[in-house]
C-alpha cells in the first residue's frame, strides 16, 4: 500500500473520530463516544456488522455462529442494556449451566465446584489432589512462564491436564504450553506476584474483589438474548444509524500536517488523518482528528505498514487458529445422557477430534425445536488445525461420532450447520506483552491513533466492552486537548 493520499472525485467526509472494524469492540467505542457528544463515524469491511457476532435461525433452530453467550463481568452491560432499550430481551442462562463437565477415560465427570466436591471428584487422584498443599510454600517464577509452567510449578500436572488444559481450549482454542499466563490470565498471575500464591491470594484478596463492580469470571452470570447474541451488535449499528458506513474497504492512511489540513478543511481544531477507501466500486474520502483502530491484528498491520513496519511485523505475527463449529440437532429421546449443564470439554490427554461441546438447548430457551436438543461442537483450533481440511461432510460426521461415544447417542443428527473461523481468537502467546509494549509505544509517537480490539486486554465480551470504554476516555481526552 501507499501512504499518499489517491485522488478521488468523491467529497471527503469530516469527522471528529473515525472507528475501523464494527465488531463488539467498534461499534461499543463508537456508542461511547456519540454518547459523549463526539462526531464519530464508524467504517466496516463487511455488508454487515457484528464481527464473530452472528446467529442464524431456521425452521426452529437458532444457531451461534460465533460466541454463544457473555458472562456478565461488568456494570458496563447494564448501562449498555439500558441505553439500548434491551432489558426486556436479556436471558439469563439455566440455573443447571453451572454445571460443567469435563471427559476423562471416556466419561464425563463434573467439575466440582466446592471443596467438598473436590475432595470426592474422581478427576484427579489422591496424589494429586494433596500435590496440592505444596501451593503455598511455592516462589515466585524468575521468567515468562506459559500458563503450563505456572500451573505444573504451583499445582502440578494432573491439575494442568483435567482442569487448565480443557479450560483454555474453551476459552482460547489454545494450548497451555504456549499462551503467557502474565498475558492470557493476569488476575491470575496477579495472584503470585502480589501475595505470594494462589491460595493466599484467594484468601487475602476475597474483600479487595467484593469491593470492585467488576465480577470475576466464575461468579459473572451467563447471558444472551432470547433472538441470539446477534441483537447486541445489531441494536448498538440501530442506534449509531448514520454513523454506521459498512461495505466500505480502506486502502490506506495518511497522516496530513496542520497546514496541509488547513487547505482541506476549515474548522474551529486541524484535523490529522486521511483515509482512503472503496464503497460498492465507488472512491470514499474521509478526515479526522483521531482513528480507533477495532479489527484484528493482522488487519491493523496491513493498514500501518506504511507507517511502521516493524509493529505491523509484530502484529502479523499474533496467531489466530482455526476453528469450526459443528452445530447439530438431534431428538431429545436420542441422547443417552440428561443435560443438565452447560456442556464438557475435552483434554488433551484424552486424544479426542473435538474440544468440547455446549448443551445450547439446555442453556437458553427457544435454540431448538420441542422434542429436540441443540448441540454445539468446537474443533480445530491450537490443538488440532489441520483437522479444518476435511469438507464439511466429513466433519459433522467425525462430530457425530464423537458424540455418539461420549453422550450415548444413538440416532442420527436431525439438523447439521458448519460454521469456519481461519482466523477465530488472537492467541496471547509468549512475548504478548512486547507486542503490546511496541503498539503503546507506537500510540504515543503518533498521537490520535488508538488500537483497540480483542488482541488487547483480553478476548472475552465484557473484556472488549471494558475496553472500548477506557479507550473511548482516552480518545475523549486527546480531542479535548486537541481543541484548545
């Protein structure tokens, strides 16, 4: 790409903000700064917003393309809710999602949720279960440590193989072998650094954690929407209106000096950024005193190569494995086991083609027809891409089979969807932190760019929602300065 600007017949627009990418993270920037009165306006690639956000319905079925819920984790999503007219449309999850189950030997045992539990769970053997009393005479790590090292350190391997190990390829289609824990799991590694140990931490952190209005994530409540998680993108693009422009293809990004903008344009502050784009085969125009970059990393890159080649280096470098869905509906009297939870996930230890499944059904009403369940089946991913080579054919079969042994299914699947991610979740590998150091860095030598997105501060819903808003302050604050 070429920084300089491409002459265009087309009017250039004029605005205070310009958001790219109109996934959770833009569109929930956006909101906050047209609610603090900013002119914003906001771009996306795509006819149709919501990122990773989707869901399908067909003939009874409603099917999650992307994220099948959001936990609740901040205060955030109530003023959200309440600006968007929302309330009435939230749908917490069943009471018995807080079950969870995890596959050992062929079967799936519950994880257990009390110390009571723990002690009776067969997850784990007497062994290594008392490993961990060791925990808190335990130091603190002399280096980066992947969340393998730190749970095998403090809690040893079993705990890593039927806990962690499932857990982060629920959460990030990960491997723990690989993810920072200081960068993928800093509460937890926030635990160690600041009083010494997990179990310390847990003890003498409990009052600190009441105090804040964020939950952690194991008390956050489940929610979604009765018509899909897709309405909260779509209600935010409803009432950004205008301000939403989709369709639109950015080709580059310039940035102008004063007196260059002052030919441009004649405002009451100078403006600092060209975009250049393509809408429908048409040349678009756009200027602004600040841009918020909300798409994924690899994308950033190609748009700032220009302008630093060496962070988009550094960007283009985070991993997004693949990842298909495998959603299927089978008759509630074909399944051999009750469900009564939110689903399992799959170790690695236990060799297996899938990395878990969501009970869908049994989670939030009206995801299947009466008299059938609706089953959510991840693969691929840090663990296993390659399996995304075979058609989609091939793997609702391999599915189904998987199925058939661990839930004692014995009928065939009445409704089948493949939904592919090539690219589904940034993994926060060892050497994150650098990365993230160098986009920092970057903002400051070029003030007005702001990178947000879920590659930064965590992946998860309320995540990107927290982070919108603090992103958005940051904005605020720079164009306040700007005008003076």
């Amino acid at each position: 790409m070429n920084p300089r600007i491409q002459q265009s017949d087309s009017l250039m627009e004029h605005h205070s903000v310009i958001v790219i990418g109109g996934g959770i993270s833009g569109l929930a920037t956006a909101w906050w700064l047209h609610k603090a009165g900013h002119d914003v306006v906001l771009l996306e690639r795509e006819e149709k917003v919501g990122g990773t956000m989707r869901t399908t319905r067909e003939n009874g079925w409603l099917i999650e393309t992307g994220p099948n819920s959001a936990l609740e984790t901040t205060p955030l999503f109530k003023t959200l809710f309440a600006d968007l007219h929302l309330e009435n449309e939230v749908v917490y999850a069943n009471e018995n999602s807080e079950h969870r189950y995890i596959l050992k030997n062929g079967s799936l045992h519950p994880l257990p949720m009390s110390p009571v539990t723990f002690l009776r769970s067969t997850l784990w053997s007497t062994r290594g279960k008392l490993r961990l009393l060791k925990e808190p005479f335990i130091g603190r790590a002399n280096h980066e440590e992947t969340i393998a090292e730190f749970v095998t350190r403090r809690l040893g391997k079993e705990f890593l193989d039927y806990a962690i190990n499932p857990f982060v390829a629920g959460v990030y289609a990960g491997n723990p072998e690989q993810l920072s824990v200081r960068a993928a799991f800093p509460k937890l590694y926030a635990l160690e650094e600041k009083h010494g140990g997990l179990i310390k931490g847990q003890i003498q952190g409990a009052r600190e954690r009441r105090r804040r209005p964020e939950k952690a994530k194991d008390r956050a409540r489940l929610f979604s929407f009765l018509n899909g998680i897709e309405v909260f993108p779509q209600t935010l693009s409803k009432f950004l209106g205008p301000k939403v422009q989709s369709g639109v293809e950015i080709e580059t990004i310039s940035i102008k000096t004063s007196d260059r903008l002052a030919e441009v344009h004649s405002g009451s502050h100078s403006l600092c950024f060209e975009i250049n784009g393509n809408k429908n085969g048409r040349r678009v125009q756009f200027s602004s005193t600040a841009v918020v970059f909300a798409i994924p990393a690899y994308a950033v890159a190609e748009l700032l190569r220009p302008l630093d080649s060496t962070l988009a280096g550094l960007l283009s470098k985070i991993y997004y494995p693949p990842v298909a869905e495998v959603f299927l509906g089978f008759r509630e009297e074909h399944i051999g086991i009750p469900l009564d939870g939110f689903g399992f996930l799959v170790p690695a230890k236990e060799r297996r083609n899938i990395l878990g499944t969501i009970w869908s059904s049994a989670i939030f009403p009206h995801r299947a027809p009466a008299g059938f369940a609706a089953l959510t089946t991840f693969v691929g991913g840090s663990r296993q891409p390659e399996i995304l080579d075979m058609n989609d054919e091939k793997l609702a079969a391999l599915v189904t089979g998987e199925l058939r042994s661990i839930m004692n299914i014995n009928g065939e699947p009445n409704y089948v969807r493949v939904t592919r991610w090539r690219r589904a979740i940034p993994q926060y590998h060892l050497g994150h932190l650098s990365i993230i150091q160098q986009v920092e860095q970057f903002e400051k030598e070029h003030p007005g760019f702001f990178l947000a997105g879920n590659f930064r501060g965590g992946i998860a819903v309320g995540d990107c929602v927290m982070s919108s808003e603090k992103i958005s302050g940051r904005v605020s604050e720079y164009l306040k300065r700007s005008s003076q």
